[in-house]
C-alpha cells in the first residue's frame, strides 16, 4: 500500500489527557497487573484520555470545522483540577480507572464540547458522560481478568493534576487486530485567551 494514500474518514473524539506525572503513578500501581494479567489487551499509556465527546468516523474534510468553536470554548475556560481514582469494569470486560476532582466542571465541559460540535452540523451519539480512562480490554470469554485488577485498583487514589488542555484526537481506525494508536490533531490551552466575565 503506497504511504501517501491519505484516509477518507478519521475516528475522532475530543479530550482531555493526564499530565506524564499522574499517568506514570497509576502505571506504577498497574504494574504486577501488567505482569499477572500479560492477556489483557492494554492500552499504551501515552494513549490514555478521558472523553468528552466520541465523534466516530468522519469525513477527513469535516475536521477543520471543529477547529474555530472548540479554540474558542478552551480560550475562554480555564483548567480544571482533576485526579486518578480507583478503578471499575464496564461488561465485565473493560478495566478503567476513576475520575475525581472539579465533576461538575468536567460535566459542564463536556456539555459545552458537545454543543460546539453540534454547532458545526456534526451527528453524533450523545451519550452521558461517565468519567473514566480506559486501561485495558479482557479477550472474550474472559469475564474475571478485569474485575480483579479493578479490585486491586479501588484504594488507589492519585494526586491532582490540572487539566490544561483541550485534545481534538483522530485514529485512522482500521480493522487491524493490532491496537488503535490516537494522535492528537489539534490541542488547545485553556485560558489563552481573554474570558469573559470569569
């Protein structure tokens, strides 16, 4: 396949990510569940994000519209204080991580996320927020891998970081086997702008 081939659709969402810091002191926590559990399928740390909106595949000429609102709704905000707490399954097959910290303005961000996209002419499923930062997948068949590691993880509580910036992130989502790698398309400092009235 010729490199320059560029893709037609991009899986996208929008994001916030956790600093080196924190990402390295829940790795540490996760490290005999690394060694225990080698079949889990993890997720590269330099991966891990929590989601705001989930936009799916779009069209690659889409994307630029969501540049000029989500600039400006992360110009005017400023960052919020967040941290890494305990863990959970979704399925009994997903191992998260919890989200602690400024929730109601990570909801209100979000709320506002999502608007900025709708704004564009952007359908996409609205789900509710569920804060979290996915680790890891069981294979399937597996219903206990994830469960216990969540066990390990319930009394882990990081420390806070600031949230200082607004991820727009795209994968060129292929059916590969392989795992998804995310890039960032475009990131955008909150608070660099002048905010009205706060």
């Amino acid at each position: 396949m010729n490199d320059q081939t560029q893709p037609l659709s991009v899986r996208v969402f929008i994001a916030l990510a956790p600093p080196d810091h924190a990402k390295e002191e829940l790795a540490r926590q996760l490290r005999p569940a690394y060694e225990a559990f080698p079949h889990m399928r993890w997720n590269r740390i330099e991966d891990w994000h929590i989601t705001l909106a989930f936009l799916g595949e779009l069209p690659v000429e889409t994307v630029p519209l969501l540049r000029p609102p989500l600039a400006a709704l992360a110009a005017g905000d400023r960052p919020l204080s967040l941290a890494l707490r305990g863990g959970g399954t979704f399925d009994d097959r997903v191992l998260w991580s919890g989200i602690d910290g400024d929730l109601d303005e990570l909801h209100r961000l979000a709320a506002d996320v999502r608007n900025a996209v709708k704004s564009c002419g952007i359908v996409f499923e609205d789900r509710p927020l569920r804060p979290h930062l996915t680790l890891a997948r069981a294979r399937r068949g597996d219903r206990s891998s994830a469960g216990e590691i969540a066990q390990g993880l319930a009394e882990f509580a990081g420390r806070r970081w600031a949230a200082e910036r607004l991820h727009l992130v795209g994968s060129n989502f292929g059916r590969s086997p392989g795992p998804i790698h995310y890039r960032d398309i475009e990131a955008w400092t909150f608070g660099n702008g002048n905010s009205p009235g706060s």
